[in-house]
C-alpha cells in the first residue's frame, strides 16, 4: 500500500502526520537459543507476527500475503544498536521445526555473533512502495511528519523543483516500541531532483537503508544515428518508467567503466520517448543535441553514459539525528553544493557520509562537509 502520493503539486504544504502499519512485512524475532557446534538456532517471533510453516519454510504473513524473508538485520536488545561488525545476515527461514506457538527452531542456521537476547529484523528485498511518494512537484514542504513502518522509502521524490523538510522523522514510535525497524529502504530517496533539497532537524533511526540518498540517474547511449542523435535507455531495473530529460537540458558525457567525464557539454534540442505501445514502460529515448558530438562519443567503442545536469540539485542536512541504520548514513551524488552540518551519527552499519559524484562538484561538495560537518567518518567514491 502507498499511503500518500503527491503528484505534479505546486506550493503544496503538508504537516503533522504519522504514518504507520498494524502488520508489517518485516518479521522480527528474538534469539532464544544458539548451538554453534551444530549450526542450529531457536527464535521466537514477536508478538504481532503471524507465519505459517510449508514444507520446513517459514513465513511471514499478513491480510493476503506472505512473505519467505530472504535476509536480515541483528540488533542488541536493550540498545537497539545493530550488533557490531554486522550488516546483512542470512536468516533461518529454510530447514525449520515450529516448537511451540510462536517458537521456531531453525536446523541450518550457523551465526556466532546472534547471541541470547539479540533481535533480528528479517525480510525480503522487495520494496514496493514508499510511505509518501511526490512526482513532478514543485516547492513542496513536508512538516513534522512521522513514518513509522513503510513497504519500501520512507519519502521517494523523484522529477521535484525545490522540496523541503523539517522535522521530518522516519522513526520508531518512541522509547518503549517494542519493534525494532522501519522502513524497508531508505528513509528519503531523490531521484532526479533539482532547485534545493532541504532536510533539517529530522530523525531517520531503524531503516533498512540510508536516511538520504540524492542522485541522478544516467541513460546508457546505445546507438549514434549521426552526429547530433543518438538512442539511449535506462539500464537499472529499478530505475525506468518516468521522464529522463527535457528540451534545453543541459548535459554530460561520461565513460562508464572509469567514470572520466568529457570536457564539451552538450543540451537538449529534442527528446523522445521510443516504444512500441503507449502501455509501455518509459525506458528508451531518441534524443537530438544541440551541438555535434565529437568523434569519441561512439557506443561500438566505449560504454558510455548520459547524466543531466539540470536535474541536479544543491542540498542542505543539517541538524538530524541519523542511528542504528542498515547501509550509509548519507549518501549525495550531485555536482551542486552540498553541505552536511551538525548532524549526529550513531552507529550507522556503514560510511556516515558518502560522496558519490563528478570531480568538477568535488571540491566544493567536500569542503562543505569537513568544515561544518560533526561525522564519524567520510567516504568518497
């Protein structure tokens, strides 16, 4: 279920809202017993959680649906921290007794760090849909709006001018929630943005992913037709289906295997979306440049790859609380100004801040966050 969706809003406004689900499609369980020498494992599942057991396989189940979870999460007990050294884990789904009512003995499952007590937050990878999605809006302010479980991002914004969030938390329902995640994914993903992105004093604690993830998306060149054409196409199987670009769009041009990016750029004069019937998916464009190509920009030669530079935006994190997450703490991917201040990072399973993008935006990008920035520490890419 996706439970908000903004679509092509303008100077839209919204506050005070929480967001939850009665049974979510994450399955937490609790240690009971852990035999290392023969590679078995006893757990409980909580409270909420209802399963059935089909031929040794557990799963997970709801209002019409089930689900077999493929991996996991581990979190000490009483900090809620994710147990140390860890990030995804295999979980005892397969090869399964039930004990007693709601008692689950798991025969092949070997993980000396899953001592007594510890509880893991198993799923799938399937993400379905965020908690609020916003398509094509511009300046949209999102205000003291709390989600607490969604079927994949928290927030997903994608082809947005300008959003805004403050106080905007993806979150357990307080100290004494007895569950112990999220959202499936991250807790905000922006996918194609431009104008600003603004997060202030948010707090992003229990997701399966980062709290922010910002950036682009390139199209695969897969012909040149002459040398202002060329056809190109999404790649990614999760990353089709909306608008890439837009007459006047400025772009660039990038070697896929090195990530070395051509000096000329280039604009949009014309661009088409290229399918058999309209029920299609939009995954491949015709597009006509404004200047010709220079002889290298030759797909039988090089992989090469198309990044939009106008939907790109600058960005400001500052203020937020960012805990006890799977992945990064923030990952940026755009050659606009980013600047990361006062934040706390509390044991994130991966980098705090991740930096992924062009070498012309670095400078600037990385200055911004080592000046101002408290981390725990800094990668880039």
């Amino acid at each position: 279920m996706l439970p908000l969706s903004l679509v092509e809003n303008q100077n839209l406004s919204l506050k005070n809202l929480h967001i939850d689900f009665e049974q979510p499609q994450i399955c937490q369980v609790k240690i009971l017993e852990n035999d290392t020498q023969a590679g078995t494992i006893t757990y409980q599942t909580a409270p909420w959680v209802t399963y059935t057991i089909k031929d040794s396989t557990f799963y997970n189940t709801g209002e019409g649906w089930e689900m077999k979870p493929t991996s996991g999460i581990a979190f000490e007990e009483k900090t809620k921290h994710i147990v140390y050294n860890t990030s995804d884990i295999a979980v005892g789904t397969a090869h399964v007794a039930e004990i007693s009512k709601g008692i689950i003995k798991a025969f092949k499952w070997k993980n000396s760090k899953l001592i007594p007590g510890t509880v893991v937050a198993m799923r799938s990878w399937h993400r379905p849909n965020p908690g609020i999605f916003v398509h094509k809006g511009k300046d949209t302010k999102l205000e003291n709006i709390s989600v607490h479980y969604s079927e994949g991002m928290g927030l997903l914004a994608q082809l947005t001018e300008n959003i805004y969030l403050e106080k905007f938390n993806v979150s357990l329902r307080g100290k004494n929630d007895p569950r112990y995640f999220t959202a499936q994914a991250d807790a905000t993903h922006f996918s194609g943005c431009k104008g600003v992105i603004i997060s202030n004093n948010g707090l992003y604690e229990n997701m399966m992913d980062d709290a922010i993830n910002i950036h682009g998306t390139y199209l695969k060149i897969t012909q040149k037709l002459d040398n202002k054409t060329v056809l190109a196409k999404y790649m990614h199987e999760q990353s089709y289906g909306f608008d890439w670009g837009y007459a006047t769009d400025s772009v660039q041009f990038i070697q896929s295997k090195t990530m070395e990016l051509w000096d000329n750029k280039n604009s949009i004069q014309s661009i088409e979306v290229i399918r058999k019937k309209d029920s299609d998916p939009i995954e491949d464009f015709k597009i006509v440049f404004t200047k010709p190509l220079d002889d290298y920009i030759d797909p039988t030669k090089l992989d090469i790859g198309i990044e939009n530079l106008t939907w790109t935006p600058k960005v400001e994190f500052k203020g937020n609380t960012v805990r006890n997450n799977r992945a990064r703490g923030a990952l940026f991917s755009t050659p606009q100004k980013t600047v990361v201040e006062n934040n706390l990072f509390d044991h994130t399973s991966g980098t705090a801040i991740l930096l992924c993008g062009d070498s012309n935006g670095w400078y600037e990008t990385v200055h911004a966050v080592i000046s101002r920035s408290k981390t725990i520490s800094l990668s880039m890419l």
